[in-house]
C-alpha cells in the first residue's frame, strides 16, 4: 500500500539516501580496461536504479537491451559502435535514462526498422545529448508514454527514400516532450504516427530527404519555435486534429515538389507566428476546415498558399504576404474561408482616412493563379506581358476569380 | 559592305540615342543591384525589362534609323556599291550599337558588383546572348517592314504591330488555345508554340535556368527535359538563329528589287 504510490517511492529513495544506505543506487564504471568492459554484461548484473558510468572510448556492441530503471551515462562522449549488425540500444523498462552517448553505425534492414536507440513500452524515460551518426533509424518511441527526447543531435547521411530510416519516429507513444534536438540528413526528421499529446520544441530539422516533420493520425498535439530549413517537401501534416503550430520557421524548400507545409485533412488546428520564406509553395492545403491562421509572414514563397479543395470556414488574419509569385491559388468558384486584416505587398490600394487599413479591397487570387489551376500547362507563361495584362483587368474586374475572395481591410503597412 | 557599316556604326555611337540607351541600361543594372545585392535576383528581374523592352527598342530604332538615312542611302545608291552591301552595312550597324549599349550597360555594373565571382555569370551570359538575339531579330524584322513601305506612318505602325503581336497578342492566343484543348495532351503543342515565338523561347530558356523554374512543376520538367538538354539547347540557339537570318534573307530579297 505504502509503495504503490510513486511519489511516495521517491521519498523511500530520498529518506534511505539520506541516511547513508546506498541500497538504490550503486554506480558502476566502465570503461575498456576496466573490470566491467562490455555494456551489455554491466546491464546484466546492475540492479535497478543503478547508474552506469561510460567512460571514454570505444565499445563495438549492439542490441543491448535495457531491462531495468537504470541511468546510463557516457562520459565525453564514448563511442558505441553497432558494426552496422543491427539495433544498438533497446530500452524495455520504465525510468532509463540516456545521456551522453555517441552511437555510430546503426544496422541498416529491409525486413527491421533498426534504431540506434528503440524505446519499447516503457515510462518515464529520458534520452539526452545523444549524438547518432550513420544510422537507419535514429531514436524510436514504440507505444511508450512521459517521456522526454532532448537535445540530441541526429545527423544521418540518406541517399534513398527506400534504404533510409526516420530520425525521431514516434509510434502509438503519448505525452513525449521532444525538445532541442538537431536532425538532418535522414528521410523524415521527426515523424510521429498514432501519437497524441506530443510537444515538440525549439528543434531544428533541415537537409531530409522527405518531410522535416511528418504527421499522421496524430492528435493534440503542438509543435512550436522549430525550423524546417531545406527539406526534400517540407513538413506534412496530416489525417490530425487539434494540431497547434506556432512561431515555426519553414525556409527553403524549394523545388517542384516541395512546400513548407503540407496540410491535408486537418480540423481545428491554429498556426500562429510562423515564417514561410522561399519556398515553391508556403502552404499546401486540402481538405482541411476550421483552422485558424494568423499572424504569419510569407515571404519570397512561389505560392504562398495553394488551396487545393474543399477547406471551409478557415479564418487567414494578420498575416504578411510579402514579395510571393502568387499569393493565393485556389481552384473553386465557392468561398468560405475568411481573409481579413492582412497585408498584401502587391496591394496598391489607397488609405484616404489614414486608419491604416487600404479603403479598396484586396483580392488575392490572381487571375494567371486561376488559369493554371485550371489547366497547368499554361504556367509556360509565367511572367509574360500578357498575363500582366490580364492580371490587372482582372483585379480591376473580378470575372473568373471568386468574387467574396477579398480581403476587405488590407493593412497599408506590414504587420509589425 | 564594311566600310558602310563601320559607317553606321560610328555614326550611331556618336549618336545621341545610343547613349541613352547605353545609359539607361547602366541606371537600370545599377539601380538594381543597389535595391538587392544578388547577382541570381537581379538577373530574374532583368529578364521581365529585357524580354519587353529589346524587342520594343530594336523594332522603333530599326524603323527610325531606316527611314531618317533615307537620303543618305538614296546618296550611296547613286554610287557603285552593291545594293545588299549597302543595307546589310546599315542594318549590322544599328543591331551592333544597339547589342553594344546592352552589353556594356548591363556587363558594367554587375561586373563591378561581383558577377565575375558568383555562379551567376552562366545566366547572366544567357540572358546578353538572348538581348543580343531578340536585337538582332527585331531590328532585322523591322527593316523589312521599313523596305516595303515608303509611307512612313504605315511602317512605324506595323512594326509597332508586329511587337504588338509577339509580345502580347501571340501568348493570348497561346493561352486561348492551350485552354480551350485542355482535354488533349499539350506538352508537344506549348513546347513548338513556345519555340515557334523568339520572345517566349528566350523567356522559357531563361527561366530554366533560374531557381524560379520550381514553380513551373510538372510542364516545366516537360521543358526541362527539352531545353536543359545540350541538344534542346542547341536546338533553341537555332531556332533564335533561323529568326535572325530570315528577316536578313528578306532584307536581301527586298534590297535587290525595290526601285527607288
């Protein structure tokens, strides 16, 4: 009864600690030349809630399995090399704590999701300064919960999507803080799958071969102050709700295929604060309803965002649309999504009562975006004489584009 | 032949006209570069004024030129010199002035501004190669328009015209058609009729080369495939070439027979 309780098993902890009785926690050292040698042997014989010291140096082990509460800590880095056999750590315990390590060499499987660090079932872990090169897998959260994943630094180094692993894959896992970490170079940064209540913070993701961060049916969830810089088609987030995204920054993925951000059947989310800058498309999305943008620049994005189909009662204020190609496609005649109180750096309207809001509406969707929308080939003329004509008839007098697709109060001067 | 266009040529260069050109371009290479220091950027930017206006300034230069040298050229008929020299001379001499202005103008500024040192010197060798070009062409074809009309006001007009077409007028019909065929297949019909037009070609080729080609998607992987290759390259060299000889071709043709 006394100890069912975990708080009340801390404060056992604390009392016998502090009357001098190393029962809990006994510390073991490893190193080469040490008595204790291997990793994988030291696990075996520690009790639980010991720590394990790793001293500096190399240790060729994989698929050690972490069965206990234990702390395992390196000290200036010591290496951990999988020899490419296989997974290397597998923590299968409530309470392990990594700090510390620099595991290289993950082995790569066409049949396994190998991981240089899978975390199975387990509670309460904490994995820290990790650093992971060479690998297929980077850190793998399977159905485990109150976790947290730390400042690690992931850099892998995928050619192909098929033989590629994930940096940080979280799979049916709930309530995780992943927070400060740096991946790149690995096929999708962060991906997250069946997982609810996640936090993901201040983490840089850039140079992946797919998505720097990768949602699917994954609820609750917020992610914010991230950058996703130079990914392979930026950051898709997708069949999830309530998703909170704030004061990210998505920069540079640009290419034929590529967009900051991927929104496809997304309900209820908030995007707040977020900066798009120079990519092909800011914003891909489709089939999502109920979300609210504001606050937000666009800067120097092909499209800013490209409204694919069926998105209703979506709400765009403050934002900034500064210098984009287009800034806004959208492929129907029917609007319900609102545009309020942005601004718009090709509006060339005039404010006669000086309140800062343009006394002519803006509309958005140009003429030359609707066209193509309808029939792609036409983008070879992109930047013709001609379609600057067209363009500003059109604006003059809205015929094809949606003709309540206005923003009534533009701001004459940028957001601050 | 080249005693009449060193003539020309000179007498261009001293001309007040040359130099405002020459300096427009200078203002307008540094101007840009002063808004945004990157070399890549300015070229984009440069490309929208290169594609309008070179046409432009060569068609109402060529027209101008013809018909102000009239009594000149009238002089140099009387004497014995070969009728095809004669505007063949004159006609290098407006195109190379006017190719010289765009040259030093726009090379001038980016040089200074580190063009020699960034990567961008591939497209911004492009873009003079196709500023050359489109004079060549459109001084060209302004000629033959001037040769076949004495009255002034009909040649200004349909050399404005033929501008008119080209810029303007032949994407409409372009877009007409690509929408109203949307149910086809038309990668190989905009690929020709992108071709078949000197402004479009230049504008395709220099968007391929630029980051802004992304935007272009699926039909500009289409036109990648063609143009990025060395022999669509090629290709579309020979294609700018045809539409420079042909106008030279008709200038010949219509030197020989007119009766003045």
């Amino acid at each position: 009864m006394f100890l069912s309780h975990p708080n009340h098993k801390y404060i056992l902890g604390l009392l016998l600690f502090l009357i001098g009785l190393p029962i809990w926690a006994s510390t073991w050292n490893i190193c080469s030349d040490c008595k204790h040698s291997s990793i994988k042997k030291t696990i075996a014989i520690a009790n639980a809630y010991d720590t394990l010291l790793i001293q500096k140096g190399t240790y060729r082990e994989f698929e050690i399995l972490v069965d206990k509460p234990l702390v395992i800590k390196g000290i200036d880095y010591p290496i951990v090399d999988g020899e490419k056999k296989g997974e290397i750590f597998r923590i299968q315990s409530d309470d392990v704590t990594l700090d510390g390590l620099f595991i290289i060499n993950v082995g790569v499987s066409y049949t396994k999701d190998n991981a240089a660090i899978r975390v199975v079932q387990s509670k309460n872990f904490l994995i820290q300064n990790m650093v992971l090169e060479q690998l297929f897998f980077g850190i793998y959260l399977e159905k485990s919960s109150h976790g947290k994943v730390y400042h690690n630094r992931i850099i892998g180094d995928a050619v192909d999507e098929y033989n590629s692993g994930n940096g940080i894959q979280l799979w049916y896992s709930t309530d995780i803080e992943v927070l400060k970490n740096h991946v790149q170079g690995t096929r999708d940064g962060i991906y997250l799958e069946f997982s609810d209540r996640i936090t993901i913070t201040d983490n840089v993701s850039m140079d992946n071969l797919r998505y720097g961060l990768h949602f699917m049916f994954s609820n609750n969830d917020v992610y914010s102050n991230n950058t996703f810089k130079n990914n392979g088609a930026g950051v898709a987030v997708m069949f999830s709700k309530f998703i909170t995204m704030k004061n990210n920054a998505f920069r540079k993925n640009w290419g034929t295929a590529a967009y900051g951000m991927l929104l496809k059947e997304i309900n209820d989310a908030e995007i707040i604060g977020n900066t798009f800058e120079e990519n092909t498309i800011g914003i891909n999305i489709e089939g999502s309803n109920r979300i609210k943008y504001t606050n937000n620049d666009f800067i120097g994005n092909g499209w800013a965002i490209r409204v694919v189909g069926a998105c209703y009662t979506n709400s765009f204020k403050a934002n900034n649309f500064l210098y984009n190609s287009f800034d806004i496609s959208y492929n129907s005649k029917l609007n319900d999504n609102v545009f309020e109180g942005n601004f718009w750096s090709s509006y060339t309207g005039y404010d006669l009562d000086k309140d800062g809001i343009g006394d002519v509406p803006y509309r958005p969707v140009k003429l030359f975006s609707y066209v193509v929308n309808r029939t792609p080939e036409t983008i070879v003329l992109l930047r013709s004489l001609f379609m600057d004509i067209i363009d500003f008839s059109e604006r003059v007098s809205p015929v094809f584009t949606p003709d309540n697709l206005k923003d009534a109060q533009p701001l004459m001067k940028t957001r601050p | 032949m080249f005693k009449i266009l060193k003539y020309s040529f000179y007498d261009l260069i001293r001309s007040r006209w040359s130099y405002v050109y020459f300096l427009f371009y200078l203002a307008l290479g540094f101007v840009l570069l002063f808004l945004n220091n990157d070399v890549s950027k300015a070229v984009i930017t440069l490309m929208n004024v290169i594609i309008v206006l070179i046409p432009l300034i060569g068609t109402i230069f060529g027209v101008m030129y013809y018909y102000n040298s009239r009594e000149f050229t009238e002089l140099l008929l009387a004497q014995p010199i070969n009728r095809r020299s004669i505007f063949m001379g004159q006609y290098f001499g407006v195109a190379g002035s006017l190719t010289l202005s765009l040259v030093l103008g726009l090379g001038i500024p980016f040089v200074l501004y580190g063009l020699l040192r960034s990567n961008a010197i591939f497209d911004f060798t492009l873009l003079l190669v196709t500023g050359a070009f489109l004079t060549f062409i459109f001084v060209g074809l302004s000629f033959v328009i001037a040769i076949s009309n004495e009255n002034k006001i009909k040649g200004f007009g349909y050399a404005v015209l033929l501008w008119l077409f080209l810029a303007v007028v032949y994407d409409g019909l372009f877009l007409m058609s690509l929408i109203i065929f949307e149910e086809y297949p038309l990668d190989t019909f905009s690929l020709v009729a992108t071709a078949l037009n000197p402004i479009d070609l230049s504008r395709i080729l220099i968007l391929l080369k630029l980051d802004i080609s992304a935007l272009l998607g699926y039909t500009g992987a289409i036109f990648k495939k063609f143009f990025g290759t060395d022999l669509g390259f090629l290709v579309s060299m020979a294609i700018l070439l045809l539409w420079t000889i042909l106008p030279i071709l008709g200038l010949g043709h219509k030197a020989k027979r007119k009766d003045f």
